[in-house]
C-alpha cells in the first residue's frame, strides 16, 4: 500500500473535493491510502462517505499582491503566491514539511500549484486533476482563460515563471522556465467533458473522466407547493445577483427550492425553500424546469447529464467560462443584468417548454445516457497509480 497526498490550494465550493475524492476511491480500490490537504478543512464534512484517512490544513497564501485583469492561468495563479518570490518560498517550505509528516509517495494536486512546485523540489512523482480551467494544457504560450477578453498580451506569465525560477534555485532543484513547465510535471486528469471544456485545439493530453462520483448526498428534493415550474437555484446569497433574483421568483410565486449553507441576508419569498445541507441534485434536476445558478463547474456537469436548461449569472473568469461553453451549445442562457427585470424576463423566456434550450439539453443528456461514475473513478484510479508508479498500476487504453 502507498500513502498519497491530496493537495488543494485555491478555489471555495465543494468541487474541488468530490474530484479529489473520487481519486481517492478509485486509488483505494487498487489498496492505496489518501490523505487530504486541504484549504478549508470544514468542507469536506459534506462528504457523507468521505475516503481520506487523514485531513490537515493546506499551506495557503493569505496575503493579495495582483491587481490587474486576469488573460492566463499563469496571472490567475499569480494572486496565489507566485507573484512573490520570498513569499512563494516560504509557502514551498510548508509543503515540504508537511510532506515529511505525511512521508506520501505521490502528490495529486486540484488547483494545487504551489504543492506541484514543492514536489518537485522534493522530486516527488505528482499528478493534477481538475477542470479544464484548473487543470490547464502544459504549453507555450499558455492558453488564454477568459478569450471574451482577447488574446493574453506578450508576457502574460514573466512575472509567475521568473518567480518559478527563483524557488528553484533557492532550493537547489532542478530548473524549470515557468509556469507551463511546472504543469509539464505533472500529468493531468481532466474531470470534465467537452461541453464545457473551450481548449483549442481539443485536448490531447487526458481523456474526459466526467464528473465521477460526487458527493453522495442523501438529502431528496422537497418541493414547495405551489403552481408553475420548478426552479432549482444552487448559489449564495452573499453574491450581488442574489437579491434581485429572489425578486424576481418571488413576483412569479413559482416552487423554488434554494441551496445554499449559509443563512440569507435577505427576506425570502414564501414560495421559496432554503435547504442548506447538500441535496441529491441529480433527483432536483430530474424534477426541475430549469437550475440558475453562477456556473461553477459541478453543478454545470450535472445539469447537462440531467438534461436541465442552465440559467447562468457569472461572477468569476472561471465561471463566466463555463456559461459562455454552455451557452454556445444551447444548453444555457446568460442574464444578461442582475436586476429583478431582466431575470425575470430570462425566467419566463426559459420556463416555456418550447424554449430552443429544452430540446438542446435532452440532446446532450441522451449523449451522455450510458456514463457510468463507478467505471470511470475505477478507471481514474487504474490511470492514477500507472502515472504514479504505483502498485496495482494498469493504465487505460
């Protein structure tokens, strides 16, 4: 049996942790430990059947230095450390002692950069899993993360590769140029599929796993009873658009269930119901007209595998990403302003059966009809453990 580390760095949601434990569960099934490091160790607890047999706080960078508009993976993850050079040391420092507390023999790192940089001062073999934004192809140039934006200027990543460069020679290990060739240590695993992956040329380097097994949330749907289509929200009331989308549901007096784990800040409409434990949202799909929700990737995976028509209201590069893939595909509309009107109009435009996003969306579910995510964690595992030599390793065709 070998001990593999779990690395999270950046990112909030529960996303970045089912992708994580689902590795986890695939690499058990071949006799291998997971530990969890983790950049909220509350999170995970959502995780009914969670497969790490340790959960230890993640060395994490607390202090902004970017300001500035985000083209590159490279510049995304310059707000993370890779901006500093003494700062960036130090966070590499805590991974290497927390690697010999954990003594892993391989590291699998979601949006986990700084960790990939300490395992390979510590030469240990490293793995990344993730979305196509987390999880970017390891080439130069890098592609673009927001294309809406234009192409990335020249330079886009000078600041985070000569900062790569300067943790190398402080810990006397082996040179690498910069930010594409500190992915190039790692092999990627992409926990996605192709309707909301924009990279051009398609991607090469990893098949598409999906979405893989999920949190086993055992919570049913329970609808309020009232008249009208069923709207199923999956946001935070903390964000701006919230407010004026409570408005708007509650002008239309629809059955509207609201997950979020966090108490609103405002009044809720009575035909709204807030659940705060994770619910089964394959069964509130099934039964939904229509998910609203900002465009994180799992929840996006699980409307197009439900067949959902996505209403999307961004408020991050990553998430407008995916709304933009969605929406190019028929699969979802974008609001197009966070006030009580325009959601409103984009909620009756989309609760119309007829509405061109409902015939699109069974299309793609239908595409979809045969997936399994026991097989494929099972196949995530195998693929794992050949990338990172370990026992049990039988890489996929």
């Amino acid at each position: 049996m070998s001990r593999i580390l779990a690395c999270w760095e950046l990112g909030l949601g529960n996303g970045h942790i089912t992708y994580l434990a689902s590795a986890a569960r695939g690499l058990a099934a071949l006799g291998h430990e997971s530990w969890l490091a983790a950049r909220d160790v509350v999170t995970p607890r959502v995780i009914a059947d969670a497969p790490f047999a340790r959960i230890v706080q993640a060395p994490v960078w607390l202090r902004s230095s970017v300001d500035s508009m985000t083209y590159s993976y490279g510049q995304a993850i310059a707000d993370a450390g890779f901006a500093d050079d003494d700062g960036l040391v130090e966070i590499v420092r805590a991974w290497l002692a927390l690697f010999d507390l954990a003594a892993p023999a391989a590291i699998c790192a979601e949006h986990a950069p700084a960790a990939l940089l300490a395992a390979h001062v510590a030469r240990l073999p490293a793995a990344r899993l993730g979305t196509p934004f987390t999880c970017p192809p390891a080439i130069r140039p890098m592609q673009g993360i927001a294309p809406w934006l234009g192409a990335a200027p020249d330079g886009a990543d000078a600041v985070p590769d000569r900062v790569i460069r300067a943790v190398c020679r402080h810990f006397g290990a082996p040179m690498l140029a910069g930010v594409a060739e500190l992915l190039a240590t790692a092999a990627p695993f992409l926990t996605s599929w192709p309707e909301l992956d924009s990279s051009q040329p398609p991607r090469t380097d990893s098949i598409h796993y999906g979405p893989l097994s999920g949190i086993a949330a055992v919570a049913l749907p329970d609808w309020p009873a009232a008249p009208g289509p069923r709207i199923f929200v999956y946001l935070p009331f903390d964000r701006p658009m919230a407010p004026p989308l409570a408005a708007a549901l509650g002008r239309r007096g629809w059955p509207v269930i609201w997950v979020c784990p966090t108490p609103p800040r405002f009044p809720l409409p009575g035909n709204i119901r807030h659940e705060t434990e994770p619910v089964d949202i394959a069964a509130a799909l099934r039964g939904a007209t229509m998910l609203v929700s900002r465009g994180g990737h799992g929840v996006c995976l699980d409307a197009v595998r439900a067949g959902c028509p996505h209403l999307l209201m961004p408020d991050r590069v990553e998430t407008r990403g995916h709304a933009l893939q969605l929406a190019a595909r028929g699969l979802g509309r974008l609001v197009p302003a966070w006030e009580a009107g325009p959601v409103g109009d984009c909620l009756d435009a989309m609760a119309m059966l007829d509405a061109p996003e409902h015939a699109a969306c069974a299309a793609a579910a239908a595409a979809h009809a045969y997936y399994d995510a026991d097989a494929m964690t099972a196949r995530l595992g195998r693929d794992l453990a050949a990338a990172l030599g370990l026992a049990g390793a039988t890489r996929s065709d």
